[in-house]
C-alpha cells in the first residue's frame, strides 16, 4: 500500500432516547472516523471505542495522530496489528484500510474477506434496561422484529419481570438477554430456570470479566455467550468449557481483520459466533456486517437508536439488516461512488 493522506473527526451521534444498560445510561456518543485518501480512492472508517476500556474518543484521536507518518508512509494491515494495540483507533483505521485496498484494486470488500455476496441477516433489535411494562411496549413497537435482546441489570427480581414481560409482549419471536456483568455464579441458577420458562435462547456475558475460571464445568441449559470476556483472538483459548458462543464486536478487537480471524479460529475450536456492535451509524456497521455473513447470532441494531443515520444507510426490514456496498465497501473510486453523507 502506498502512501496516503489521513484525516480523522470527531462526529458526536444523538440517540433519540436515553439507552440503559448494567452500570451505563448512554444519550450520546462521540466517534471518530478515520478517512485515507490516496488519489481517486478512498477508505473509511468509524470507531467509539469500548467505554468499560477506557476506551475515550479522546485517547483514540490521539493514539490515530501519534501514528500518522507510519499510516500515510503507506503501511499495510496487517503491520497495523503490531502498530497499535486492539480498540477503537485500530478499528477506525483498520476498516479505513480495507475500503481503500477494495477502491484500488476494483472489488468489493466481501470479496476481499472471502465471505461471499452479501445477504441480509436477522439482527436482533435490543431493548434498554427499564421496568418491565416499558420494555414490553418496546418489544410491541419492534413489530417487525424476529429476534429481540433484552438488557438486564443484575437486580434478579426486576430481571425476572421483564424477561417474562416482554415474553408474554412477544410470543413469536427468538429472545436473548444481555446480563453486562450483573451476576454472580451462585445467582444464575434462578436466572436460568426463568429463562428457560420464558424460552430464552441465549444468556449473554452473566460475570464479570475476569471471573470466567467460575463457569468451569458450570452446566447451562441454554448457550452461554462471551463478550466483554472476549476482546480478541487471544481470549479465545480461555472460553473453552466456559461459553459456547464469542461475541465478536469491532471495537474491542480492533478491526475487520481481527475480527474475522476470530470468528475462523472460533469455528475451528467449536464455539459459535456472534457479531455485535458499540454505538454506531451504518458507517460502523457495514464492517460488521460483513463479518455477519459468518455469525450464528448477529446483533447490529445500532443505527436504529440515532436520532439520525448516515445516508445512504442501513436498511432494516422484516427483521432483517442489509447494508450494501452503497453504504461501504463498494470497491469503486471516489468518481464512481456514492457515498454516505454525515
């Protein structure tokens, strides 16, 4: 890759409402996006960071800037992975570098990652931690909705309520719950036999990161995913025996590439795999997107909680997102592009 331009913003994205979750109420979030220009080609990225990391706006802006000689002398990605560390800045790079790589070589991004013509995917569409009766009003408005995840906070009564509310709010479609670190071993047997009442299909990161040794031969009646246990390709070892599925988000392991080595090494150690995603336009998603032509379980709802997308942008349909090569990833130049609009 030879060399380009890069600049990187700030975009500040407002969610239509409060979002809750564990520990976390979300109104905005600050992103960055990472553009790489060389001549008529053009790559993109968009990264927020990991906020349970540390993970700031601030700190990525400043950690894409201390590398700018090494990216615009024209590294490649792979030289990325040992330039910075996993998280936001190398996503927002890494995405940047793919776009770019597809815009000059003529070929769409999926064909680069060897995962075949894209095909919209059943997202799940997540309701925020409230009181039961609003969360079953939320999973009413999700009309279209074939899969819904459910926030929980740790509180195993008002959990209860509302795993059981939006149940009975929803008979038809496939629910999973997102407990965010809010439970202890000792507390999940009476989780569990709720989920399993309400045919819940999946339990989401119940512990803490840090304390996954606990569900050592733990036995779980329904799938048990990973996700801030997860951060990259080196956690993966360790949930062996522990979880059976990894959920694979961008901003933790810093980028499409990881992201798809992890996905491939999950497969070849017997764990499923998930795609989610940090607060995002469709610019953000678009990666992950291509990473959920490989997933069992793909949670890409994010744009769906702005108060305003990108444009073009994802499309949500029947349950179902499809974010085409219009929105990233195209493989054309800057003449014969139509790119998304802030």
């Amino acid at each position: 890759m030879s060399g380009v331009t890069l600049s990187v913003r700030v975009e500040k994205l407002k969610l239509a409402a409060p979002f809750r979750i564990s520990g976390f109420v979300f109104e905005e979030q600050d992103v960055a996006v990472v553009e790489l220009r060389d001549g008529s080609h053009l790559g993109r990225g968009e990264a927020s960071g990991v906020y349970y990391l540390d993970d700031k706006i601030e700190g990525i802006v400043a950690a894409i800037e201390s590398r700018r000689t090494a990216i615009e002398s024209g590294m490649d990605r792979l030289s990325l992975q040992r330039l910075l560390p996993p998280g936001g800045a190398r996503n927002a790079i890494d995405c940047a570098m793919w776009e770019l790589e597809a815009s000059r070589r003529g070929v769409p991004v999926w064909e680069l990652a060897g995962v075949g013509a894209l095909r919209p995917l059943l997202t799940t569409f997540t309701l925020g931690a409230d009181d039961a009766q609003t969360m079953a009003a939320g999973a009413r408005k999700y009309s279209h909705a074939r899969s819904l995840k459910l926030k929980l906070t740790g509180d195993l009564e008002m959990d209860i309520a509302r795993i059981l509310a939006v149940r009975g709010a929803r008979p038809d479609v496939w629910i999973g719950v997102d407990a965010n670190q809010g439970y202890t071993v000792g507390a999940l047997s009476g989780l569990l036999d709720e989920l399993v009442r309400a045919e819940v299909a999946l339990l989401e990161q119940p512990l803490a990161r840090g304390h996954e040794a606990d569900l050592q031969g733990f036995t779980s009646p329904i799938p048990i995913a990973a996700d801030e246990s997860a951060l990259t390709l080196a956690d993966l070892p360790g949930l062996i025996g522990r979880f059976q599925i990894v959920n694979i988000k961008l901003d933790k392991c810093g980028g499409l590439t990881e992201g798809l080595a992890m996905a491939r090494r999950a497969r070849e150690i017997g764990l499923g795999v998930m795609v989610g995603n940090m607060v995002g336009s469709s610019l953000a998603m678009a990666p992950g997107f291509i990473l959920g032509q490989l997933c069992d379980v793909v949670d890409l709802d994010g744009p769906i909680f702005l108060s305003r997308d990108c444009t073009p942008g994802a499309v949500y349909a029947e349950g179902k997102i499809h974010c085409g090569e219009e929105v990233w990833g195209s493989g054309r130049s800057l003449t014969a592009a139509h790119l998304p609009t802030p």
